[in-house]
C-alpha cells in the first residue's frame, strides 16, 4: 500500500509539472503579447540601436582628434629638442669662445706689457725718428699725425699713465691707445 500511495504521488507531482510548464508557455508565448507592446519593445530596441551608432561615431571622431593632438605633440617635442641641442651647441660654442677670447686677451695683455716695458726703456727721441723715417718713405700728413700720436701715447704711458687716461686725455678710446702702445714697440723692434 506504501507503494501505491508514492506511485499516486509520483504521478500527480508528473502531471502538475506538465501542466504547470504548459501554463506558463502559454503565458509567456509571443503570440499572446499585444502588439502595442510588440511594436514598443521594437521602437526601444531601434532607439539603442540609433544611440550606440550615434556614441560610435562621437568615439571615433574623438580617437581622430586625440591623434591629431598626438601627432601635433609630437611634432612640437621633436622641435624643442633640436632647438634644445641647438641651444647646447651654442652654448658650448659661446664657452669655448669665451675661453679663446680669455686667452687671447691673457695673450695680449702679455704682449702688451712687454712692449710697455719696451716704451719705458726708450727715450724720446727713437720714436721720433721712426716716425721721421716713416713719414718722409709715405710722404703723408695722416702718417705724421698718426707717427706723432703714437709718440704722445708711448710718452704718456712710460710717464705711467693709465690707458683709460690716456684715452680719455687724448679723445680716443682705450682700444686705440692699445692698438697705438702695440704699434710703438713694433716700431722699436
């Protein structure tokens, strides 16, 4: 009797299942939506449809303009580093010009000194007939004056006159009157 009753029960728990499957297909079949739903559920559908398309070709116009800007960056940062080895390139030049305009000036200044020592050990009358010997082979009255300035600058300077007094003294600046003391002892050797 057990087994009658587990039978019996076995088979009404099969027949609910099936009906119960059966009712909720017929619920959830299409053709009992109404087609008011239908038609709405399609018009939501197209919308997504519309609005992905729309944020796809927004994404893609902006990939576009983040390459440009990309490229642009680059471009620019290309640039500020060769203007950066120019930059370096020239200030490497403008040192290694500074130190052979260093030297050069130590070198002039050298020279320099020894023909001040050279003015200081002549007497007046040797620039004199330097100059004499110069003026009559040029016959010009430029050579003369120049002859005779150069003479006042190494006389001013054996006196111990500074360069920027004589300068200042003589209306010429200082490159002049060491260009002048320069060309006094070239004349002496």
């Amino acid at each position: 009797m057990a087994y009658i009753f587990s039978s019996a029960a076995l088979l009404v728990s099969i027949i609910s299942f099936f009906v119960i499957l059966f009712y909720v297909k017929k619920c959830i079949s299409p053709d009992r939506i109404p087609p008011e739903t239908r038609q709405e559920v399609a018009n939501i559908i197209n919308e997504i449809d519309r609005i992905t398309d729309r944020d796809s070709e927004l994404i893609e116009d902006r990939v576009k303009k983040l390459k440009a800007l990309m490229e642009d960056i680059d471009r620019r940062i290309a640039l500020h580093e060769k203007q950066l080895d120019n930059y370096k390139s020239a200030e490497y030049a403008g040192k290694k010009l500074d130190r052979e305009k260093a030297n050069a000036a130590v070198e002039a200044y050298r020279e320099l000194g020894k023909n001040i020592q050279a003015v200081k050990s002549f007497t007046p009358q040797q620039p004199a007939v330097i100059l004499a010997e110069n003026a009559a082979a040029d016959d010009e009255p430029a050579a003369i004056y120049e002859g005779l300035n150069i003479k006042k600058v190494a006389e001013l300077s054996a006196a111990g006159v500074p360069a920027h007094e004589i300068a200042k003294r003589l209306h010429k600046t200082v490159s002049e009157i060491e260009m002048d003391l320069f060309l006094s002892s070239k004349q002496q050797d």
